[in-house]
C-alpha cells in the first residue's frame, strides 16, 4: 500500500471546536468509511481532553480531503442501555439496502460489547441495541445476506493484556437473523504466534472481488513483552462459504513507519478500520484494477490514508 502525499489526511486541527464536549480535541483516529453516490463517508473517532469519546461525521468529494460535521454524533436511543457506557469507538459502517449500519465497540464495566446503530443520511442515528454476549471487540457485518442470515467477522476478548486492555487471537464468524443476536459458527483464523500477527482482530468491512471477499484486518507483534506494534494485513474468504480461508497475508501490508505512526497518543500503531474501492463491475464485484483507499487510525491520533489496488490485496493473500 502507498501512503498518500496528503498524510496524515485528518488531524485533531480538523476538528471544529463543538461546545461543550469537543474543545481543542487530543486526538482523531480509526474511522470507519464508505462511499454513498461518489461521496466519501467516515465516521471518526475522536477524543477529548477529558479523555471521553465521540463520533464525528466526515465527508469528501475525492476521498482525500475532508470536511468534518459542525456537531457529534448523537445516538439516539443509548440511553436505554441500564449501564455505564464509558467509551464508544471504531466504527465499521456497511450498507444493508438502504440503510447504514454501524458497529462499533462499547468499554462497560463488564468489558467490551458491540453496539448497532442505524442511520440513512449519516446525520439522525439511531440506536439498535447491543449486539453481543461476552467481552468482544471488532465486529464487522457483511453487506449481503447469506441463505437469509446476516453475517459478520468478530474477535472475541479472551486474552487480558499485562496493564492494557483485553484483546484476543482469533477472527470469528457470526451469524444473525436480527443483527441483534448473533450465533457464532465458525473460527476463520488463529494469531500467529511470535511473528507479526499474534493478536488480531477484523478491519474494514469485506470487499466483494471475483476471487473472494478481501478482509483487512490488524495484526499486534507483542514483541515478547516490548512495546506493542500494530500492523495491517489481508485475508481472502471464500465468496459462497465466507467460514473457508482462501488465503492470509504472509508479511503485513503497512507497518508503522512515519512519524505520525510511531509517535503518538499510543506508538506504533497502524489500524484499518475504513476501505473504499473506487470501481465496481455491474454485478457489484470490486474490479482488479480498481483502487482501495484505507484509511487508517494512526498512534491512536490522526487518520491516514494508504492507497492499493484490488489485484495487489488478492496478490498479498496467496
Ligand atoms: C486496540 C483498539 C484500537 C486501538 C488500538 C491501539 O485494542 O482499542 O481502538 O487503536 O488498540 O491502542
């Protein structure tokens, strides 16, 4: 992947002071992205110095330079939920029809959930409920139905880092007939343990291609206890059976590099979250040479944007 010229596309400079919440914010970082009739689509997020969280719309004509809303996003309806909700974050938006669906992480006092909101104009959200049972993170729903059930990638929590968070070694596949309760069916691949992706953890929503559904995903190189190192990767899944690995990344796609990448809120950090392809055939297949623009959450502080090509993802998975 290229870095574009124009990197780090979206500081915390980009974001409009919105009283009383967002004032001269920390940070700005793992969006989430699509592209709805030629416009570019993130859903940011971003940090206060409070150290509290928002989402904040994003909109582009090219992809590249963006215009951010003049307000956050509000979620209604989150107030029903009977807990504390501390943090809402990485969103992943993929179109079902009509509608927006966004999925995103929730730290309670119990751990992470997912949370589903619903939204047709990126301007009124709706909150659809929590969407998970046990400590999980990264949940990523298709944009098409299989057999009459939804499906999406997910990573459970089951490993507690020494003084972090809780993260995990497996991509999972789940399935729903709500988007609201979800199944899971299926353990698609497994962190590879002392090389550059022992914890992972799902990226983008999939890319339909001919060859299969392309996933990005991060990968996390502990370093046997060093400083954490966080790197993008990409798998292929089967197009008819999404649980069958086609094929894995050998060596990461993008690694920290820049400085914006390896100094920040949190070092080392690169983390896909956000993949526009630029052409699709009139079947809805990403076509080889079209590109994908991945943007990217870096040293959880600004956002960046890599550039690739739909044959050279397919290409890295062989
Ligand atoms: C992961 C997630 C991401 C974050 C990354 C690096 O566990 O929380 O949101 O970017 O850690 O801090």
């Amino acid at each position: 992947m290229k870095r574009h010229s124009a990197n780090p596309i979206i500081t915390r400079s980009d974001i409009p002071n919105i009283p009383p919440d967002l004032i001269d914010v920390t940070s700005v970082f793992n969006p989430g992205a699509i592209q709805v009739n030629g416009e570019t689509i993130l859903i940011l997020r971003v940090q206060n110095r409070g150290r509290e969280t928002s989402f904040v719309v994003a909109r582009s004509s090219d992809g590249i330079l963006f215009q951010c809303a003049k307000k956050a996003v509000t979620l209604h309806g989150i107030e029903s939920v009977n807990e504390t909700i501390y943090h809402c974050y990485d969103a992943r938006i993929t179109r079902l029809d009509d509608t927006f669906y966004v999925m995103f992480a929730m730290d309670m006092d119990h751990g992470c959930s997912l949370g589903l909101a619903k939204t047709a104009d990126f301007d009124h959200f709706e909150f659809l409920g929590i969407a998970s049972t046990g400590d999980i993170r990264n949940g990523v729903i298709f944009p098409e139905k299989f057999d009459g059930k939804y499906l999406r990638l997910d990573r459970p929590n089951d490993l507690q880092l020494d003084g972090g968070p809780t993260s995990g070694t497996v991509i999972c596949l789940s399935e729903s007939d709500d988007l609201l309760h979800w199944q899971r069916t299926a353990h698609i691949m497994q962190g590879r343990f002392h090389y550059w992706d022992e914890l992972i953890g799902p990226g983008a929503v999939p890319i339909k291609t001919r060859h299969g559904w392309l996933c990005l995903y991060h990968g996390v190189a502990t370093h046997f206890g060093s400083a954490n190192i966080y790197q993008a990767g990409v798998f292929l899944l089967d197009l008819h059976d999404p649980s069958k690995l086609l094929g894995r990344s050998r060596f990461n796609i993008l690694e920290p590099r820049e400085l914006y990448e390896l100094a920040g809120q949190v070092p080392n950090v690169v983390f896909p979250s956000g993949a526009v392809v630029q052409s699709v055939d009139a079947d809805g297949f990403a076509t080889d040479d079209s590109e994908v623009y991945v943007y990217y959450g870096a040293a959880d502080t600004c956002v960046g944007l890599a550039v690739t090509t739909v044959r050279m993802l397919v290409e890295a998975t062989i």
